[in-house]
C-alpha cells in the first residue's frame, strides 16, 4: 500500500507542476499522466490495477483473504 501511496503523491505532483487540474480520482491520476505521455498504457494500466486492489484492503482489512493477496 506505501508504494501506490508514493505514486499516487508523485503523481499529483507531476501533474500540479503540469497544471493539470486536480483528478477527481487515483485512476485519473494514471490516466492524465499518460495523456500527457509520461507512462505508457501498459504501466498505466498496471497503476489503476493497483489503485483499486489499494481501495479493495482499505476497505475489507479485516477480512483480507491471503489466497487472493498471494495466491
């Protein structure tokens, strides 16, 4: 999770420094940076994956599986 976090602070920061209005969302953040042409799809793509699996432990900690963490 401090690694999406760190992206997610980079990257609203590249875009404030670009700016670029601020995202009304994490994923927004991945989708300016590769408008701008700053990552690639792929690693946009991989980016949002991860905004969302950030998201999903926020908000089921508690019940967190370990088979689909490292399954």
């Amino acid at each position: 999770m401090v690694s999406i976090n760190i992206c997610i602070d980079i990257g609203t920061h590249i875009l404030s420094l670009n700016k670029i209005g601020k995202p009304e969302t994490y994923s927004e953040i991945f989708e300016n940076l590769s408008n701008l042409g700053l990552i690639n799809k792929k690693k946009k793509e991989e980016l949002i994956d991860l905004v969302k699996f950030r998201n999903f432990l926020g908000h089921v900690y508690m019940e967190i599986n370990n088979e689909k963490v490292y399954g």
